[in-house]
C-alpha cells in the first residue's frame, strides 16, 4: 500500500478518514503529525497556518501521495490554486462527509480541481461511499 498523509483544516474529517482506511483506533484530537499504519495524519493547525504549513511540505517527503481533504460542507477552499505543484509526490484530491444533507461536495471537487488535483475521490467515513475506490487506487 503506497504511503498516503492527509492534509486539512481541523474538523474536515483527516482522522475518521485515515481510522475507516486502516482499521486502526485512533485516540484523541491529532496534535502532531503521526502515522496510523501507512496513512500520515497531520493537525489541522499546521494547513491553517502559515507558520506551520512549510512542515507539511516536509512531512510529504515521508509518503508516496499526497491527499488534499475538503469536507463536502467547507463554506471555503484554503488551498491555493496549483498548489499541488509545491510538492514532487503525486497530490490527490478527497472530498469527506459526503454523506452530509447540506453538503455541496461538487463544489468541493472544483476548488480541489483548481488547487490541482487531476484525480479527486469522494468518500465518507460514516457510511463507507467511496472508501473501496480510494483504498484500490492507493492499493
């Protein structure tokens, strides 16, 4: 299984995500970035702000893909455009909460799409949508 760290703002689902994934019972909120199995779980804190958000570039080094999180109720993407191209490890996009009624999770792949995400998985970690797929493409 290729090394997969999940990238996000705090509450966008990163942990139940990298749990559903692995199998793995994660314990408490994500302080700092640490591996649960061959997924990176990194703080919501450290893409929220500049100060911290060079660590993720590094961190990123330690995986083979890189995964954008938005949830699919983000009232906002806080990704650049392009970004994608800071970093030399293929970059994927993963919308979360899928499952949410008042989600817009459409709206949620463009803003991926524009950060530069050429392949965007829709998931949920509640009900499972989408887990399978993303599972075999990392496979």
């Amino acid at each position: 299984m290729k090394t997969l760290i999940l990238i996000g703002r705090s509450g966008c689902g990163k942990s139940a995500l990298a749990a559903r994934l692995t199998g793995l019972q994660i314990d408490g909120a994500t302080q700092t970035a640490k591996r649960i199995g061959w997924v990176i779980d990194t703080p919501g804190g450290f893409a929220e702000s500049r100060l911290m958000a060079g660590a993720l570039s590094l961190y990123a080094y330690e995986s083979d893909v890189v995964g954008l999180i938005l949830a699919a109720d983000e009232p906002f993407s806080l990704y650049n455009p392009n970004i994608a191209g800071m970093v030399n490890r293929e970059v994927i996009g993963i919308v979360t909460k899928t499952d949410l009624k008042h989600g817009n999770p459409e709206r949620a792949q463009h803003w991926l799409n524009l950060a530069g995400c050429k392949r965007v998985f829709r998931v949920s970690s509640i009900s499972g949508e989408g887990i399978s797929e993303l599972l075999d493409y990392l496979g």
